[in-house]
C-alpha cells in the first residue's frame, strides 16, 4: 500500500485504500473487502484501481487478477480463508519506512540496545539470537524493529521476514483455529519458514495460553533452525505475572536490552532531525528550550514529537519562518487558538472541509457513519469552534441536527489527537490553510 500513497491525495488514501482488508485469495485472484460500497466504487474507479492492482502484483507476483467486493457481496459470497489473503503479503506492507537506522538517533540510552539491532540486521540469526528489548512507551522499540526490517528488505531482499505485532501474531493463530481446511499448517507455514521474526509487544501476550503454547513452539522452531527472532516488550520477562515459565525463561536466556530515556543532548539532537524530515528547522536556543523541557516533564520520545509539531504547527499559523521562544510558550499553554480573528462563516468551512475530503456537503451533514464521513464531520466541528464563537448547540443544528454531547466529544477527539497525531496536525493545518485563503 505505501506504493499507492505516493500516487493519490494521502486523505484519499487513508480513506479509502488504506481500511481495504485483504480477504481471500485462490487461483490467482485476490480479493479486497472494502469497509462500504462507497468506499469499494472510489477504490474501483479507474484513477485508483490500477494503482491498487500493480501494486499488489509487484508485491506478490503469484497475484493474476485483483477483486475489490463490499460487505454486502460478502454476505453473500462463500466462506473465504481469509488467512491465506495475509500470508500471501507476507505482511511487508506493515513495515513503516522512515522507521530507519538512518533516522534512530542514539545516544547513552540506546546505544547498546541500538548496536545489537544493527548486529542483528548484519548476521540474521549467528551471534546475537534471540534478542530481547524492553523499555518503556515511547522510547523507540517498534522504531528499532522496523529499522531491522527496512534493511534486511534493501540489503537481503531474498529473506523472509515478518513483523507483526503480538496481536497481530495472536489474531492469525485466533484465524487458524476457526477455519476448517487444515488450520495449523497455514500457520506454521507462515512463521516458521521465516528467516526473521520481529514481534513487537510481546507483552499481551500473557494471559493468552492458546497463543503461548504456539508461540514457545514457533520461537523454539525457529532458534533451533538458526533463524533469527527479536521481541520488543516495554517490561522485563519477570515483570509480567501472567507469562508461563517455560517462555520466561526462553527470554531469559536472550540477549537482553534495556533503552532508556534520552538526555537533554540526545533530546536536542533528536528534535532538530525531526524538525528537518518536516523541512523545517529549529534555533539552537529553541531546540534547548523545548530539549529542557521535554526532560523536566520526563516526555518520552513519541510526546516529545507531538509537542514539537504543535510548536511548528503554531509558528506556522503566526507565518514565522521558524519558531521562535515565544511560540513555544504560546503553543504549548493554548494550542492552536490564536486563528479566531480571522472572518469566516460556518458554511465556508464546511465547504472548504467537503472539498478537501472530496465528500459531498449532504453526506457530511447527513446521517451516514462511514469514516470517511465521519472524520470530515469531525474536522468540520473542530474547526468551526476554532474560529468562530458559536454555541454547540447551534453547530448541532448546522450539522444534520446533532446533539451538542456529539459535537463537543467531536472537538475533543480531535484536540487530543492534534498534540500526538501528526496526520491529525497535518490536516488541521492545510483546511487552516484553505479556510483563510479566500
Ligand atoms: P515504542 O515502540 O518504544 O513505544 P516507538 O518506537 O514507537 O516507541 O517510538 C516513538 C516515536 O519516537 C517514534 O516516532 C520514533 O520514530 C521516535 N523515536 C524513538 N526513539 C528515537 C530515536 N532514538 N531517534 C529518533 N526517533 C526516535
Ligand atoms: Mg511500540
């Protein structure tokens, strides 16, 4: 799918392509189920299908023909095997690309921690295997593991590799005891042909005894074959009660990796890359200011970013080149207020916020609860109590008759996820954008 993101608006994409689910695949044909019928008619339509279609030909060859079907042709079609749709992508897609070395700043924390992944990239399973890595939320243990698999994927391409989430790992095994054609073997054949398992989170699994059994046999499988296996959890294997013994152990008898916050150096230098994969970039005395704060409020590394673009993202409605001390501080206590001296009316924002989700005004203002409906009209609420002083109430009614419980929860949503989400952030500033140019 990130070969399609390139080629259509990323809201399109996150819209409608992105929520596509692989469903079955059998004689060549591969079969998407899409989330509704709207969003099957903009996946098939001839700008987006041929996109959707090369791609998953290029990512697994063995693909002839691409089917996209909704959940009302799925009511009615036979029971699919769902789990070989995932297999057959063999779960590259899940890889996030600009989770690289290149991109891992380390430091005292890390630096151990980060060595051995490199290692591990370098020699897939000979000398550290497996290898463990525990740390708090935050810190870049997912980032570690993706950087793993985007260089095993350009420097080894021939490996097999999967990265899957605990979860992830746990629904295929849930999928492969409800379906009836010979289960296990899907399974197994799925993880323990791999050369490089990367499970990230392993924590939840505890608990689970079904996926801990299959777990301890997949892991053992695969060291005893000299395959390499690393795990991710944010405790250490004796901090997590609900582990069986047997697996606590295999752990323990792993190479095992703490990372640790950042100082306020390491914290400087991570704010400046990340400003500068924004294209932006930031004053020695403002990355120190927003460095030493982030340490005294012992912000991990995930909310440290998120503050970060609130600062970019409120320089940038003040049209500040690059922020400044006072901006920091502006944007940090009020968020992104500030816009409301600006002349707008409700119906000009809704317009704006229609034409950028490219939706109809009735659908936006109408009953449907689709996603792409419904975050447009979560947009849509955030914004006008942005700008204008209009009671809930009143923005209720604007809005197909909603209550004003629905409207505040709305613009509540989307305040939080404008401090932590960077596409959240993205989208508020470019309908920003839009609403003041005309
Ligand atoms: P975890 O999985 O430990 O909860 P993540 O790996 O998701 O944390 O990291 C959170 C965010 O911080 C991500 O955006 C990641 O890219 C970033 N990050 C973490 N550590 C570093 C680092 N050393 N250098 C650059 N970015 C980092
Ligand atoms: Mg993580």
């Amino acid at each position: 799918m990130p070969k399609i993101a390139n080629k259509v608006s990323s809201i399109s994409f996150d819209c409608w392509i992105k929520t596509l689910q692989p469903e079955a695949f059998s004689d060549g044909v591969y079969t998407l189920l899409s989330e509704s019928r709207a969003a099957k008619e903009y996946a098939r339509n001839d700008r987006h299908f041929p996109y959707i279609e090369a791609a998953l030909k290029e990512t697994a060859p063995i693909i002839e023909q691409v089917k996209i079907i909704d959940p009302v042709e799925k009511e009615g079609a036979a029971p699919l095997n769902a789990f070989r749709a995932n297999a057959v992508l063999q779960d590259k897609l899940l890889v996030n690309p600009n989770m690289t070395f290149e991109n891992f700043i380390v430091g005292k924390s890390n630096e151990i921690v980060a060595a051995a992944a490199e290692n591990v990239a370098k020699n897939p399973g000979k000398r550290i295997n497996p290898l463990f890595i525990y740390g708090g939320v935050g810190l870049g243990k997912t980032h570690l593991l993706n950087a793993i698999a985007n260089r095993v994927i350009n420097e080894k391409p021939e490996l097999k590799i999967i990265l899957a989430t605990s979860e992830k790992f746990t629904n295929d095994y849930v999928l492969t005891i409800k379906s009836k054609e010979s289960p296990q073997e899907a399974f197994r054949e799925k993880y323990r042909t791999v050369d490089i398992l990367l499970i990230d989170d392993i924590q939840f699994i505890a608990g689970k005894p079904g996926t801990q059994e299959e777990f301890f046999h997949t892991f053992n499988d695969l060291i005893q074959n000299g395959r390499q296996v690393v795990i991710t959890s944010d405790r250490h294997p004796d901090e997590m009660p609900k582990l069986q013994e047997r697996i606590r152990s295999r752990f323990k008898s792993s190479l095992i990796q703490d990372i640790g916050s950042p100082d306020v150096e390491m914290r400087t230098v991570i704010l400046q890359k990340k400003a500068n994969m924004e294209n932006h970039r930031l004053e020695p005395d403002v990355v120190q200011h927003l460095a030493q704060v982030a340490v005294d409020q012992k912000l991990n590394i995930r909310d440290m970013e998120g503050m970060l673009f609130k600062v970019i993202f409120y320089a940038g409605l003040m049209n500040h080149s690059t922020p400044t001390l006072d901006d920091c501080r502006v944007a940090m206590k009020e968020g992104v207020g500030e816009d409301k001296k600006v002349q707008t009316t409700a119906d000009h924002i809704i317009e704006k916020v229609c034409k950028y989700f490219d939706v109809k005004k009735g659908d936006l203002i109408g009953k449907k609860r689709d996603r792409c409906f419904a975050e447009p009209r979560m947009f849509a609420v955030y914004l006008i109590t942005e700008f204008l002083n209009i009671p809930l109430v009143s923005i209720g009614q604007m809005l197909g008759n909603r209550d004003h419980t629905t409207i505040l929860h709305s613009r509540n949503k989307i305040q939080s996820s404008l401090v932590t989400d960077p596409r959240t952030k993205m989208i508020v500033r470019d309908l920003t954008k839009l609403i003041k140019s005309e």
